[in-house]
C-alpha cells in the first residue's frame, strides 16, 4: 500500500528542519536580526523561534531562556570584533599611534564586514551580558590600549588634549562612520569591504592631521 504524502494546510506554514547545530546557529542568527528591530528587554525565545521557522520549544533544546541566547550573541559579537582589533594591533606593533589608527580602521571593517553583529553590539547592555571570558578579554584589550594611549601622551607622541574628550572624538568618528557605510549613506556601496577599510584610512588620517592650516597639510595615510 503506498501512503500518499499529505501537503501541508492552507495557511499552515511548514516547519523548517534544522540539523541539532545547526537549529543553535539558526536561533543565533535570528536573534542577531531581531535585536535591534526590539531590543533586548523585549527580545522573546517564542518570536525567535517564529522567525527561524521552528517550533516555539525548539529553543530550549539549545538556551535556557532568552538571556542566556543574547549572552551567545553577545560573545560572538565580541569575539569578532575582537579578532578585528588583535590583528590591527599586532600589525602595527609599538608604533602607538598606528595602533590608534589601526584599530579604528579594524572596528570599521568589522562593522562593514558583519553590519547585523555590529548593529546588535551597539544595543545598550549588549557588553555587560557577554560570556565572563570573553568580557575580561574585552576589557583587558580596551585597558590596555587606555594605558598606552596614555604613555604616548605623557611621551609627546599624541596631543596633550583631555583623555576621555580625545577617546569620545575617535570613537564617534569610527562608529559614526559605520553607521553611513552600512546604512548606504556614503558612495560606497553596501558590503563593499574594500572600499570602506579605504574610506576609513583617509578618514581616521584626517583625524590625526586635524583641520587646522599648517606648513605641510599631509594626512598620513596608512597602507
């Protein structure tokens, strides 16, 4: 006897079978496009299961609750991003300034290369909620980098400007670059990595030269 294969119901939308690790990376990615449509706070295992196309248990097999799903984004976030910024300071080496430069460029990239971990990173709380190990790595970069900016300063080699004002400048100036190249705001176009790690070195050069009129106006542009 041969059974005939029943379609589904009209209007019932069939159930997408994932592979057990694949279901984990399938809810992670959900979440990644659902974080910053809700937030946090309002981010439910239910509507990410809906969104992956499972049933609304199927996330339990892999996250305790909601929370435990955004600390997996959270950490890979910032392992990415992390990544990103290891290779940027181990490429420039001692040369602090390079460094300073380098790793604005890098978080650019990041941004550009992986716009949804980027977009999701952003979100307030989105650092406070990641893997203990992954945050004391994060930190660590970040003191690290504080300290020596710092010994530049004392050194000469970085204007003597107020600390936290010069972090807030180069910060504003490498996010709110990401965010044009992302959202299409710029004449690179949308993924065009190549194009936005350029645009980001003579921005970030821009920003060590500064406007005011000089002797020789050159922008240093890092390659």
């Amino acid at each position: 006897m041969t059974r005939t294969r029943r379609s589904a119901a009209p209007g019932v939308r069939r159930k997408r079978a994932y592979h057990h690790r694949d279901l984990r990376q399938a809810l992670v990615a959900a979440a990644l496009d659902a974080l910053p449509e809700v937030g946090a706070e309002r981010l439910s295992l239910r509507d990410i299961a809906r969104r992956a196309g499972v049933s609304p248990a199927a996330p339990y097999h892999h996250f305790a609750d909601k929370d435990a799903l955004i600390a997996v984004v959270a950490g890979e976030c910032a392992q990415l991003m992390l990544d990103a910024l290891d290779a940027a300071v181990t490429e420039a080496g001692d040369d602090q300034r390079r460094r300073f430069q380098l790793t604005g460029i890098a978080f650019i990239k990041f941004a550009v290369t992986y716009p949804a971990h980027f977009r999701a990173m952003e979100l307030p709380g989105m650092t406070t909620n990641m893997p203990a190990e992954i945050k004391r790595r994060f930190d660590a970069f970040y003191a690290e980098e504080g300290r020596r900016m710092r010994e530049a300063q004392r050194q000469g080699l970085i204007a003597p400007l107020p600390f936290d004002r010069l972090i807030l400048a180069a910060t504003s100036l490498v996010h709110g670059l990401a965010h044009l190249l992302i959202n299409g705001a710029t004449e690179a176009k949308a993924g065009d990595v190549e194009h936005a790690v350029q645009l980001a070195r003579d921005v970030t050069a821009v920003f060590g030269v500064g406007v005011l009129p000089r002797d020789a106006p050159k922008a240093r542009r890092t390659r």
